[in-house]
C-alpha cells in the first residue's frame, strides 16, 4: 500500500531541501514567459509561427528551470505526475496555483505591453465555428495525452542519452499539437495559460473544456506510459562469477608480471 505521508509529501513544506519555495517560483516565472511569448506570437496569425513560438518557448523555459523545478509549466503535466506517483499531492497542488499565478501575469504584462488594436490576437482559446464543445474536449485530451506521454518518455530516468534533448523533443510536441489544435480550439492544452489570457481578456466561453479535457488527457498519458508501455529498463550489469574474477586476476597478474602468493 502507497504510504499517504509520502504520497502527500507534506514533509517538504518544512524540509528546506526539498527546495519548494524555489521550485514554486520556477513555475511561476515559467508559465509567466510562456504566456508572454507563447501567447504573444498569436499577433502573427500563423499557425506554423504560433505552434513553432509555443514548441520553442516550452524547449526554452524547460532548459532555464527543469533542474529546479521538473519545469512542467502545465497543471496537465503536474496532475499526469501525480497520478502515477512522480509528484507529492501537496507539491503538485502548490505547483498548479503556481502556474496559473504565473500565467495570468504573463498574459496581464503581455496585455499591457500590447496596443489596444491587438487585444483580438492575445492567445484567448475558444472553439471554431462548428466544433462542439465535445469535440473541443476530445481535441484537448489528444493534446496533452501525446505532451504528457512525450514527458515520461523523454525525462525516463532509464534513458540518461535523452536526458540533454529532452526539453527540445517536449517543446516538439508541443509544436505538433498547436499545428492540429490550433484551428480547432486555439489549442489550450495547459489549464493555466488558457486561464491566464480568459482571466487578462475577460473571455470564458466554454472555459471547462481547456481545464477537463487537458488534465484528463495528461493522466491518461501517465498511465499509458507507466502501465501498458512501461517504462524504459535500466540494463543489466552481468553477474561477476568466480571464474569470471579468477580470469580477471590471471590477466592482471600476466601484465604486472607478479606471482600470487599462496597462504601457507
């Protein structure tokens, strides 16, 4: 049985190890330049430039705070995490206000950096003319389902060769998903930067589906990866026989050109 202590994690709000109140900061300021870059692409009104600005930005602020934070900038990546039991309930909690914290700041700088002409194109999501709210979810869940699974893959602690493009493979996704998300729904795919432009422009038009259809889609991924794909294996060190260690001094003893001398 999963320890609730341990699970909850409620230790590290006193261990100054576990380094949270840095780690709150990292997501905070993370989703803040994601919202602020990410959202501020949206002017450019090219789905190639906005997927590619998102993707890239991700890559980015992975790079800046991963070795701080996990640098999930998501609450869809943070619920995923928990769920499997990667992150602490209370930390993942805290990182969720965290992010959406930081977004709708991100989103407030962006607006008040923005002229009035441009207050259309200021990453608001919402749903194309004649996609169903349902079909919204689904686009949504798909979206963060190929984020989350691409997480776990990428940072699996069995695979330390991917561990240095990590961020660039998670931001690809991310790319990926805004060239299909964004004609569809805007593509949300991250609770708290849609948060943050709806809280900023006062839009909230269908809202539920960029909060529903994300977290269940990030949970999903977790346990696909963790339960069905499985994650990767760390390999084998072969087993050291008696004959392997006796060879092993033979040969030591060919090139030293000393003799082992036996107990009397």
């Amino acid at each position: 049985m999963v320890n609730l202590k341990s699970a909850l994690g409620a230790d590290e709000l006193t261990n100054k190890k576990a380094a949270l109140p840095r780690a709150l900061l990292a997501e905070l300021l993370g989703t803040l330049l994601l919202n602020f870059f990410g959202c501020g692409s949206v002017a450019t009104g090219n789905v190639i430039a906005i997927s590619l600005a998102f993707g890239l930005a991700v890559a980015v602020i992975i790079q800046g705070i991963g070795h701080v934070s996990g640098g999930h900038i998501n609450p869809a990546v943070t619920f995923g995490l928990i769920v499997v039991g990667k992150v602490p309930i209370i930390r993942g909690i805290l990182y969720v206000v965290a992010q959406c914290v930081g977004a709708i700041a991100g989103s407030a700088i962006l607006r008040a950096l923005s002229p009035d002409t441009m207050e259309n194109f200021l990453g608001v999501v919402k749903l194309s003319t004649g996609t169903t709210p349902v079909q919204g979810l689904g686009i949504e869940f798909f979206l963060a389902l190929v984020l989350v699974l691409v997480v776990c893959g990428a940072c699996d602690a069995a695979k330390p060769d991917s561990k240095g493009i990590a961020p660039l493979i998670i931001g690809l996704s991310v790319s990926v998903s805004h060239i299909v998300g964004v004609p569809r729904t805007g593509a949300g795919m991250n609770p708290a930067r849609s948060l943050g432009s709806a809280v900023v422009m006062g839009v909230f038009d269908h809202h539920w589906v960029y909060w529903v259809g994300p977290i269940i889609g990030g949970i999903a991924g977790a346990l696909i990866y963790v339960h069905a794909i499985g994650p990767a294996k760390e390999p084998e060190v072969p087993a050291r026989t008696y004959a392997s260690v006796a060879t092993e001094e033979k040969e030591l003893q060919n090139l030293t050109g000393r003799k082992t001398i036996s107990p009397a």
